[in-house]
C-alpha cells in the first residue's frame, strides 16, 4: 500500500485578522466598596486610584493601541488620561460604557442594600431584577454588548481600550464566556484592573485576561 502525494503545494497560510478590546475598571473612588454610586455625578478618584490609572497606563506601553474609550462619569474619564496621555490619543466618550442605572439606590449604603429581599435577586437572580426606578441587568449586558461590538467594527484588527465599571464589565464578560447572566457576579472585576477579549471573525469570542492588576499587556499584540 503506498500513501498517496500531494499533487501541488500546499495553499499558503491565511492570517487570521484578531480584534482586542481591553475592558478596564476605573481606579478606587473614596465610597468604593462601600456606596453603590450608580450614575450620581461630582465622583471623582481617590489618590490611590490615581495611581491605579497611573498604572494601567504603565501596563499599555508597547501595545498598540488604535483608540480609547470611556464611560462619560468622571471616576472612569480620570482613570483613562494617563492611558491617553502616554499613547497620544483623544478619549472617546461611549454611553454604552457607562454605569448600572441604579435608580432609586444610587448613594445607597450597600451595608444596608445588602439587608433588603432584594439583594438576594440582585447576586443570584439579576437576569430577572430591574434596579427601582433604573435598569435592569439585561438591559445593561445588552448596552454594553451592543457597545463593544460597534467599537470591534470600528477598529477591525486593531486594539481597543474601554474604560467602564465593574457590573457592565463583568455583564461583557459573561456574554463573552457564553456564561449565563445570573451567574455573572462570580465574576470579579477589581478597581483598576484590565480584562480582555479577543475577536476573530467567524469565531466565538475569546476571553484572554480576566481581572489582570499587575503584568505588562505588550505581549497580547506582536509588534
């Protein structure tokens, strides 16, 4: 039995064009972890989340980055200026970046938002809990969603930079994951902290980093 040849050369390798949208948290506030802020304006970073954006900005060099974008609060604006000072970029304001609606909880203390019926739908049921007089969790994912696939359609092949908050972070994610929604409070988010997801076209979305605060990015793009 002999083994049959090929009859010319092989096709050529194609280059599969990859798309990465890196999802930053802004830095600490002073009611991080202990206010659910929401949409509230006049919120602004802490000295050590000063030195968290100072460090998401260390963390970008030599990656090249196409554009920045940011929730319009300005927690997350204040977190992306040094990104765009060292990379010499404007920051693009993106609605769909912004914040839960939190409605009627907006200021609230969570020490006592975690004592209400309710916070029980909000860790373990969210696909169903609409905030009282705001947004519901859907409604989020599907913003954000909606959001980062224009930016990926923007910037085909290129590197992205979204600076946003924790919930639609984590919302991103689990839709990334193919993890279901009420599951996606597993997921942590910290202040200044990058995930990533990568784009391939005719593929699913790959989930590259999730919560990285420490090591260079430079090496998720070669040069």
């Amino acid at each position: 039995m002999t083994e049959a040849t090929p009859s010319g050369p092989s096709p050529p390798m194609v280059k599969q064009e990859t798309t990465l949208l890196l999802l930053v948290r802004h830095g600490q506030t002073p009611t991080t972890g202990a206010v659910l802020p929401g949409r509230a304006p006049g919120l602004h970073l802490s000295d050590r989340g000063r030195v968290e954006a100072e460090r998401v900005a260390e963390r970008l060099a030599g990656l090249p980055v196409d554009a920045i974008y940011s929730s319009p609060l300005e927690r997350a604006r204040e977190t992306a200026e040094p990104a765009a000072a060292s990379t010499g970029l404007g920051v693009h304001l993106n609605a769909g970046l912004i914040e839960c609606d939190f409605g009627e909880w907006t200021g609230a203390a969570l020490a006592e938002l975690s004592g209400l019926p309710q916070w029980q739908s909000v860790q373990h049921t969210p696909s169903s809990f609409r905030f009282p007089g705001g947004e519901g969790f859907q409604e989020m994912q599907a913003r954000i969603v909606g959001a980062l696939e224009a930016m990926r359609s923007a910037h085909a092949g290129g590197v992205v930079v979204c600076f946003s908050h924790a919930d639609p972070i984590k919302a991103a994610l689990a839709h990334a994951l193919g993890t279901h929604l009420d599951l996606f409070q597993r997921i942590v988010v910290s202040p200044g902290s990058i995930s990533v997801i990568s784009y391939a076209d005719g593929q699913p979305p790959a989930v590259l980093t999730v919560n990285s605060t420490m090591e260079p990015l430079s090496g998720l793009r070669a040069p």
